[in-house]
C-alpha cells in the first residue's frame, strides 16, 4: 500500500525544527574555548572561497538547482553571533539569479549542513553513500517552486562545537584504494553531515620518509618499517612492520600528491584538518644509529608465533631527547608540505600495548614529552587522543594512570575521543575526563564487517545526556567507525546529533527517514521500520562482538572440544583480542552475537518484500532489502551449522549430511542475492586495489593487500590460521562462493569422514588444506564482477518463500 505525501508535513516538520540550543558548556572553561576555537579561525580561508565551496557541493550533488540556492558566511556574526550556526531564510522577489533559498553560515561545513537540513526537511531528501544506496533526490521540487520557509527563517546552532570524523583504521579498512573522485565525494558528504574535524592521515609515509632521511635512514631501512597499503593503519600504530609491504616510491608520490587535494577541499570548506604526530614508533636502524637513545622493542601483536619480520616493532622512549627531534621534524615536515592549515594533532599512545610501568610519574613524563614535540613543531598544537586504551587496557588505566595522562599538558592543549561512548561511555566512570575536553563518540563498527546492527537510543540520547551532565567538558560528538559504507540509518541519525540539543523520539524520526530514505511513504515500509527500531537497531546487551556469522567467521576448532558444554543458548566466546573485550560469558564453542528476535526481524522482511512493488525502482530500497534478506538468512545458516554439530555429535550422518547441504546451498544463495546490488560485490573493491598500481608489480601487490586483508588477515603456519583471520569479513558475493564455500565445505567433508572412518576429527588435516588454499586464493589473480546481475526482488522473494516463509 503506497500513501503519496507532500515534501514533508507539517506535523513532521515540528518534530525535527528544534530550538536553538545553548552555547557549549561553561565547565569547560574559556580557555579550552578559545584554545579549540583559535584552531579554526585563525587559518580559515576566505569568506568568498568557502562560498564557492558550499556552492560546488550543491553542484556535484544536485546540480539542476545550482542557482536555486544563494550561500553566505556570516563572518562578522551578525547571524550567529559567538556561535557555530547556520540559518534558512527566503530569497524574496527572486532576482535574475534565480535564487529561491538562502544559507548563511560560520563556514562552508555549516553552509552544506543548512543544504543538507532543507534538503531533507523540506524536500524528503535522503543522502547516504554509493554504496548504500546513494542519495534519493527524486523527491526535490523543480528549480523554481522550492517550498518557502515559513517567517524570517529557521536558525539552527551547534550545542557543542566539533564533530569529529574516522577512526584511525577506517584509513585502512576503507578508504585504502580510493582515487580523488573517491574523496571528493566523501568530503561532500562529510560537508552536508556537518564534520569540521576530520582526521587527515593519507600520504602521510612520504613525510616519514623525508623525515627519517634527515636522520640517516635509508630507502632500504624503511621497506623493513611501513606496511603495505592495506595494512598502514596498524604499521603506523607501531603493531606491526613490513607485512604488506613495501611501499614503492609510486605509491608515496601518489598519496602525498592525493592529501594535498584532500587537504586543500577540506580547508576550503572550513573543516580543520587532524594531522598524524610522532608516538615513538621508530624503524629497527635507529638503534644503530642512536645505540645511545632509550628505544624498546615491544611485545608481539597477534602473529602466530612472534615471528619477528613482522612483529615487535621498536619505540622510542617519549623521555628520551631524541624523541623531542623527530616530533619536531615531523610536525615541521607536514606544514612545509601542506602550509599552516591546523594546529590539531592526533598521537595515541600505547595503542593496545601497554606500558612498561604503572607509575604515575613515569605516565606524565611521557605525556609532557610527547607534547613538547607537538608543541615545538606548532606553538599552538592541541592534541587529540583516541580514548581507546582506557577501555581496551582498563585493568591498566585505573584513576591515578589516567589523570597522569590527561593532566600531563595544560588543560585545553588536549581532547580526548570517548571512542565507544555509544555502548561503553568513558566520561561517566572517568569525572568526564578530570576535567579534560572530550568528545562523544560512536564507534559501531569493527573490521568494516557488514551486519545490520546498531544502538538509536545511545545515539539518539547518549550526546544529549553528556553534554547536559553536571561540570561536562564535553566540546563535540563524532563517528569513529573502523569502516564506513553500512547501516546508513545510523550514521543519518548520529550525524544530526551535532546540531541537535535535545533528545531526538526516534519513532517519530525514523517514519520521516523511511519517507525521505525511498522519497514516498509506504504503510509496510513504516511498520518495517518500527519493528527494526525494536530489534536490530536495539542492541542493548553490551556486547560488541557482532558481525560473526558462521559464514564468515568459520570456527577454527574440533568437535571434539566443544562436545561437554555444546549448547545452542551459549553466548559469543572472547577471543584473545583488545576488540572483545565485552564478551563477558564464554563457552567452548563461539557464537555469533544476537541480541533481537530473528522472528520478528523476518516479519519486517516481508513487510519490505511486500512493498517491493511500489518502491522496487529505488536504489536506496534494493540495497535495504539485500541487506535484511542477508541478514534473515546469515542467522539461519547459524542456526543450521549448529544443527549440523548437534547431529556430528550425536554421530547421525544422515543428519549432518542433510544440514551440510543445507548451508552449503545457503552460502551460495546468499551470494547470488548478493550479486544482485553493485553495493555487494567483490570485484570494485579488488579492482580499485589494482587500479592505484602502476606497475604489473603493484598491481599484484596491491591485490594481495585487498585480499588478504578481507580473509586471514595476518600471518599463518602451514596448520594455524591468522589470530586475526576473518576479522574484516565482508558479505560480498564472490567472496562467498570462491573463499567461504571451500572452507566450509572443507570442513564438513572432513567431519563426514570423521563419522564413515569412526575415528576423531583431524583437525589439522583440515587446517592444512584450508590454509593451502587460503594462501593461493591470496595470491590469486581471478577476475570478480563488477556490476550486478539478477533481480533483488525477485531474488529476495524467492529465498524467502524457500527458507523463510
């Protein structure tokens, strides 16, 4: 049933046109204001060049309406006065220009933001990335007859000032083959969402170079040092060395070359950039170089057996006088390359590695070092640090490490990002910071998985209630996701919450998102969403281990091991991982985490299916309807693997013969459904690996690196897998039929004959094959799809009725 409605009623118009909110918490101090403040304002381009750049957004988004819209920086405040704001207004009596709405805002961010909230709160606009299903514009009135803002306009202020953007892995897990046109797209869509703070980490190997040659370094030393390209993150984190790599001085050229365009569009537009700094991480060379400097060779970070080229990557002691140097070189390097465009700096120190001592004193010498590099490259360096170590080592950062930490530098020279305050806050167990500006953050997603999953009233809430906390130093929110591309419910509700003061009624929000997200209302499609409210997008129990599917993430373990204690009810097990740490009950065999009725999830599957007709053109509705009808039969095939255990068990092989083909024969439906949306597919993401390559070298290095990072991940033995095999698992099609296929069917052959032979499971008989084969399938060099086939309605409908119905 299909209900047509105006742009957006005025009963939904009140619910999200809300007051203007109060200006940043006063706890925070005038200090930290102007500290944090001063990053901006005093390298923002012009006026008339941030114009311009709200203006070519609009034109690469919707460029039919181009001259409909009339953009203005309010530099001297007389809008938004001390505040971050913008406002909607009309342009009466449209003149020759044919303007018809004008925005005025502090910079370009809030100009593309007003865009952006009269685009969807006006005109039922939906915007979220390509890859889930892209923006839906077809609801947008033609130039002309825009609908009027009611009065002298609406006025939307910041309640808190930044909204920060990336985790320092999502570099890795998703942005690690993009190209300009990649990026400047993605900047866009940071603009219409409101981010003024964005990490800006590509490119930044050519600076280390330069650095590290300064110092005596050579080309040669350096192949030992960075990663390979889909592995940069975790290299420059000082976990690993040289596993990728190396990096040829192509690809070096190439991304500095890449971070000048990324960095000059996020100036234009009035973002401030966050630029990398020195942690100490330093190659193996620099004990040869500088035998006197205090450098110590950290432990191992999840290789199978601390194989040493690729783990225990060497620091540099903070106390150390050297350290002072190259922090300084480095800082130095970036602002003659790039110019003086922020004074914002990312360091995270002991980045799932713990320290060597507890001692309060120690903690704060080293704070104060790593400051001083900062400081002494850039006068008015204010450092940004992950909060990340507080929950992921929380046995370790008790009080006293903590404040030895945070109040190493001058209050408001440092901000902390609550990375997990979504489901695991730190503000409130830590007097919000001791005193320290901080950031709220959603961090939501591991690995890049794709799940369906997420928490709307932490999100909905959870700022709301920090910023309004008693003696809050909360100065921002911010989207800390390891990878991107997934569950754009979410991330449209969390990018809102920057300009939102007040709790948002996420079932009155979510009746405008399903309108806006398909640009028509649909009854099914409302009470679809109602139920998805209820369930996956629910996820209350505090864990974090999702996106764990059997498919995906195969047990690496004999029958035999889990036979006492097998139980269908037994929650995810913990794996030895800083990501796991939720995991509060274990069992012998793992689980997926599910924490919503597969019952009532189904039954919004069918009500979308039932809406197909009408909403079937729509590309946003496809990738939804992909997306749960993956999801609906990812948790069946749970549920049968486990069926198939029980009937092993039980030594029934006409049992386990029955489920065996039963997920086999899921696992390739499940891809064919997949290769029905361009959004779930293999082929782009290997294709544009090999696209950056210039050299047939490259070309199959860079493959490797995509995908390797997907499946094991990190190293093997011929009969162990990776620690960190299939933590980045995608549902993607191809991915299932030639990785996840064979690996599962390896197993239950290997249980078969198990039963037929009466003896024990060989497990590492079956870790030799699979690994074998793993290996080659890595250095494979087949070709994947890159466009769709098949129709995702009918293909949807029909796995429905199959296993479903």
């Amino acid at each position: 049933m299909r209900v047509r409605l105006p742009p957006l009623p005025s009963l939904l118009l009140l619910l999200v046109l809300l007051p203007s909110p109060p200006a940043v918490a006063a706890a925070t101090g005038p200090a930290t204001w102007e500290a944090l403040r001063g990053a901006a304002s005093r390298r923002a381009a012009s006026p008339l060049t941030q114009e311009g750049a709200a203006a070519g957004v609009l034109r690469r988004l919707l460029p039919s309406h181009a001259p409909s819209f009339r953009f203005q920086i309010d530099h001297k405040g007389g809008v938004c006065g001390e505040s971050s704001c913008f406002k909607i207004s009309n342009v009466d009596g449209s003149g020759k220009d044919g303007a018809e709405i004008l925005i005025q805002g502090t910079t370009a961010v809030e100009l593309a933001s007003g865009l952006h909230w009269y685009l969807k709160y006006w005109c039922g606009v939906h915007i979220s990335w390509d890859k889930t299903g892209g923006a839906q514009l077809a609801s947008v009135p033609p130039p002309g007859s825009l609908p009027r803002v009611k009065g002298t306009g609406v006025k939307i202020e910041r309640p808190v000032p930044w909204n920060y953007y990336q985790n320092v892995v999502t570099s890795s897990y998703s942005f690690v083959w993009w190209d300009w046109r990649r990026w400047e797209k993605e900047i866009d869509w940071m603009a219409l969402q409101g981010i003024n703070l964005p990490l800006a980490f590509t490119g930044q190997e050519a600076i280390w170079q330069k650095v590290f040659k300064s110092f005596n370094v050579t080309d040669s030393d350096l192949d030992e040092f960075f990663g390979g390209p889909a592995f940069l993150a975790w290299a420059r984190m000082g976990n690993l060395h040289a596993w990728g790599g190396p990096l040829s001085q192509n690809w070096l050229d190439q991304q500095l070359a890449l971070q000048k365009k990324i960095l000059s569009r996020m100036i234009e537009l009035g973002m401030v950039p966050v630029l990398p700094s020195f942690s100490g991480n330093v190659p193996v060379v620099f004990r040869k170089l500088f035998p006197s400097a205090s450098i110590t060779r950290l432990g191992d970070w999840n290789t199978v057996d601390a194989d040493p080229r690729w783990c225990c990557t060497y620091i540099l002691d903070p106390s150390d006088a050297l350290f002072i140097d190259v922090g300084q070189a480095f800082i130095k390097q970036q602002i003659k390359e790039y110019g003086d465009i922020t004074s914002i700096y990312n360091c995270d120190t002991f980045n799932e590695n713990t320290p060597p001592t507890n001692e309060p004193a120690y903690i704060s010498s080293l704070g104060s070092a790593i400051y001083e590099a900062m400081s002494r490259g850039n006068k008015d360096a204010v450092w940004l640090m992950q909060g990340w170590l507080f929950y992921s080592d929380a046995a370790f950062w008790k009080e006293p490490q903590m404040k030895a930490l945070l109040h190493s530098v001058p209050i408001g020279k440092m901000v902390v990002l609550d990375l997990f305050a979504d489901v695991k806050p730190i503000w409130q167990m830590s007097s919000q910071f001791y005193g320290v500006p901080y950031i709220w953050c959603m961090l939501h997603n591991f690995g890049g998985n794709i799940e369906m999953y997420g928490v709307l009233d932490s999100i909905s809430s959870g700022p709301i209630d920090a910023r309004t906390s008693h003696n809050s130093t909360m100065v921002g929110v911010g989207m800390c996701m390891e990878g991107i591309e997934h569950n754009p419910v979410v991330f449209d509700l969390m990018s809102e919450m920057a300009f939102r003061s007040q709790k948002v009624k996420v079932e009155d929000w979510l009746k405008t998102y399903s309108y806006r997200r398909y640009g028509q209302s649909n009854v099914e499609i409302q009470k679809a969403w109602g139920i998805l409210y209820h369930t996956i997008y629910n996820c209350t129990d505090g864990i974090a281990d999702h996106n764990k599917d059997y498919i995906v993430e195969f047990p690496d373990m004999s029958p035999s091991s889990f036979s006492s204690q097998f139980s269908k009810q037994s929650i995810s097990s913990a794996r030895k991982h800083p990501r796991f740490f939720l995991s509060e009950v274990s069992a012998s065999l793992p689980q997926p985490h599910l924490w919503y009725s597969t019952k009532e999830a189904v039954k919004a599957l069918e009500l979308f299916i039932n809406a197909g007709n009408d909403l079937s053109r729509s590309l946003t509705f496809r990738y939804d309807l992909v997306d749960q009808t993956r999801q609906a039969l990812s948790k069946l095939a749970n549920k049968v693997y486990l069926d198939a255990m029980n009937s092993y068990q039980m030594k029934d092989s006409s049992g386990l013969n029955f489920h065996t083909k039963k997920f086999l024969e899921l696992v390739v439906d499940i891809d064919t459904l997949l290769a029905s949306d361009d959004n779930f597919l293999l082929g782009p993401w290997l294709e544009s690996a090999k696209s950056l390559g210039i050299t047939e070298d490259e070309r199959t290095q860079y493959e490797w690196n995509a995908r390797t990072q997907v499946t094991m991940w990190y190293d093997v033995t011929k009969s162990e897998q990776s620690k960190l095999h299939d933590y980045a698992n995608k549902f993607w099609s191809g991915l299932l039929k030639s990785y996840y296929l064979p690996r599962a069917s390896k197993y239950f052959a290997c249980l078969s004959r198990s039963l037929q032979e009466n003896r024990s499971f060989q497990l590492e008989e079956w870790r030799r094959d699979w690994i074998s084969y793993s290996n080659e399938w890595q250095s494979a060099k087949d070709l994947y799809p890159v466009k769709a086939t098949g129709d995702a309605l009918a293909i949807s409908r029909s796995l429905f009725a199959k296993y479903l119905g």
